[in-house]
C-alpha cells in the first residue's frame, strides 16, 4: 500500500479547528506552503502542521469543543458551589454533624465565621404585665426563648404602645441591652433569657405590641 509521501499528498492539520486536508506537491508549490484553511479561514504553514501519519486520525472537532464545553460548565458549577458554601458557610457550620470539627477547620483557614441567624426561632415565653405606681408606667417580664438547635445573638425588640381603638401611639425600637436582664451578647440553643421592660407612655396607652427583628448581619 503506498502513502502520502509516495503519491505526492501530504496530510495536514488546521492548528485551530483541527479540521484535515490533503494536499499534493502542486498545490503547495502553488501557494508557497501557506494555506487557509477552508473551514475557520486561519491562515498556516501546511508543512509545519504535517501529519506523520496519513492513517492517524484526530477526534473530530466539535468532540473536542463539547468536552471544552462539559469542562467549563463542571468548573463553573465547583465555582459558584463554593462562592454559595462561603456565603452561607455559618448557616451550614450550623447544620453540620460535625460542628466543632467544621468551626475549627475555618479558623484554621483564617477566615471569619459569622454567627447564624434564625430570628424566626425566637419567641417570647411567660409574658407577665403589671401597672406601675407612677401613672403612664408599665412593668413587663418575660423570657426570650433560642428554640433553635444552635446559640444565637439576641435580636431586636420593638415596642408599640396602642390606645384603646389599637391604634399606634408610640413605637420603639430596643436593642438587647435595653430589653434583657443580663444583656448577654448570646443566647444558647434552646436557651431562655429573662426580659425587663419598664415603659412610660403617653396616659392614652391602652395595649402594647411586641415584634422580634433580626440585627444587621455582618459579613
């Protein structure tokens, strides 16, 4: 059987599309050794992108550019996986089974671990209203219950006064030092905290309103 070089064809490859062509002695001679190539319309030295091998073949183009494509669409799942991980990492840390060992692998890493934050798991248990001696003044004492599975800062109080047709009179916003007994910056899962609210309103005041409010995140 004879081959390329014995028929006068040599075999080359377009370096860009890898798309393949034969040529003959006379048509190189005829373009000097430069050809384009007729599928991507790059520009090559057909000499220098020869073929050994006329039998060997190459896997075909749009193989090679759909394995380029699974590649990059794989990496950019891993990356948005991990930019995900990262923004939510205190929620999952939360979650894990292996919460110590996870924490600990963080801080080793040099990064920060911000606390997560379920406000949705904090209630107000054993709710206790009594009217002070001085006149517009009410005493209320509770707890803050963390029915979550992990400890928590202390949220936001808001406070509404309301006169007899439950309109707003007043509204406040507490912060946990103002509204707790020991101001703890935590409160441990499943834990309680007690509450203390002395508030003076205006004579109208009939009812009040207690909401819990998430504090601004910090990442």
């Amino acid at each position: 059987m004879s081959s390329d070089r014995d028929t006068g064809m040599i075999l080359t490859q377009c370096p860009a599309c890898r798309t393949l062509f034969r040529l003959s002695d006379e048509e190189q001679t005829a373009c000097g050794g430069t050809v384009r190539c007729g599928h991507c319309g790059t520009v090559f030295q057909a000499d220098v992108y020869r073929l050994g091998d006329a039998g060997a073949q190459e896997p075909p183009p749009a193989r090679r550019r759909r394995g380029g494509w699974v590649l990059a669409i794989v990496l950019l799942a891993i990356g948005l996986a991990g930019q995900a991980a990262y923004w939510w990492r205190a929620e999952l840390v939360a979650v894990v089974p292996w919460h110590r060992q996870t924490v600990r692998l963080i801080e080793r890493l040099g990064l920060s671990l911000p606390s997560p934050i379920d406000v949705d798991a904090f209630h107000i248990r054993g709710l206790d209203v009594a009217k002070g001696r001085v006149p517009g003044v009410v005493h209320i004492r509770g707890q803050l219950a963390n029915d979550a599975g992990f400890s928590q800062t202390p949220p936001l109080l808001a406070v509404s006064l309301l006169d007899a047709q439950g309109d707003l009179l007043v509204r406040r916003i507490l912060p946990p030092a103002d509204y707790l007994v020991h101001a703890q910056r935590r409160i441990g899962a499943h834990e309680r905290a007690p509450i203390r609210l002395d508030l003076r309103g205006p004579q109208a005041a009939a009812a009040f309103r207690l909401g819990i409010y998430p504090r601004p995140a910090i990442r």
